[in-house]
C-alpha cells in the first residue's frame, strides 16, 4: 500500500485526486498509476483502470487471475467491475469511500456471487494515511477556491 500511495501523492502533486493503484503478481509489481482524468480528460482515467491496462499488457492476458490489486481509495462500480471482468484474485484498499464504493460501501460487486467472479477483499489497509491524502487535497483546493487560508 507504501507504493499505491506514493502514486496518490504524484496525482495530487498533477493537481487529481490523490488515488494511487498498483498491481502485483507472483511478489513484483507489474503496474502503478494514480488518477490522471484531469490530465487525460477521460472519465476512465482513474488509477485501478490505468494499472489493469498495465497489467493486462505486462502480462499479454487480460486475465490476471493470480493478481492483487492495492488501492488507496476503495474503488468505484466501474473499477470494480472492471477488476470482476479482469478476473483479479485479490484487492487491497485502504481509506472506504462512503459516496461511490462498490465493494462493500454502497454495492459490493467484486463479491456478488451472481457475476462470473468473486474476488477476495481486505480493506482498511493504512486507512488513515490514505483517507488523510485526500482529506489534505480537498482541504487545500477549497482554500484555493473560496480564497480562505484557514478553510477546513
């Protein structure tokens, strides 16, 4: 997770939402990326996405069945359905996110026994310092935004 939020730290420092993925397989990291829609302008771009088409690449398979994905933020319905469709074996995330998780906040597709896969989930992985990330992000882009030094 050290390395999913050293990606998050360059998205912030690119002026995204700090949310930094990488993707292991059998002990190496195969793929990293951290959130890049402002940069790309594409409302795809967000890490998990970015890293499984990495990893697909490295790997020249789309699935990545024996895989584990660690991500600072736990991913939305798109990234989660994405990491359903890539038969991903394991993810890691750290900070929940109550307004668009979909794997156990507001849905839980990589768990739903009705798609073709399952995949194993361990969250709250450095919660606090993935979760302070983004808090420090948002913090500062309302400070810049209503001008206020002190904004919280």
């Amino acid at each position: 997770m050290i390395e999913a939020l050293r990606e998050a730290r360059k998205a912030a420092e690119a002026g995204e939402v700090p949310v930094g993925c990488i993707i292991v397989h059998e002990g190496v990291v195969i793929a990293r990326a951290h959130n890049q829609r402002e940069t790309l302008q594409d409302p795809t771009a967000h890490a998990e996405m970015l890293a499984l088409t990495q990893a697909a690449a490295v790997m020249g398979n789309w699935r990545l069945e024996e895989a584990s994905l660690y991500v600072t933020l736990e991913p939305c319905a798109m990234c989660a359905g994405a990491m359903v469709l890539s038969r991903i074996k394991q993810l890691f995330f750290g900070a929940n996110d109550p307004k668009a998780g979909a794997c156990g906040s507001l849905y839980n597709l990589v768990s739903d026994t009705r798609l073709n896969h399952t995949i194993e989930v361990s969250s709250g992985i450095l919660a606090e310092a993935c979760s302070r990330i983004l808090k420090e992000f948002f913090k500062e882009k309302r400070r810049k935004r209503d001008g206020n030094p002190a904004a919280e």
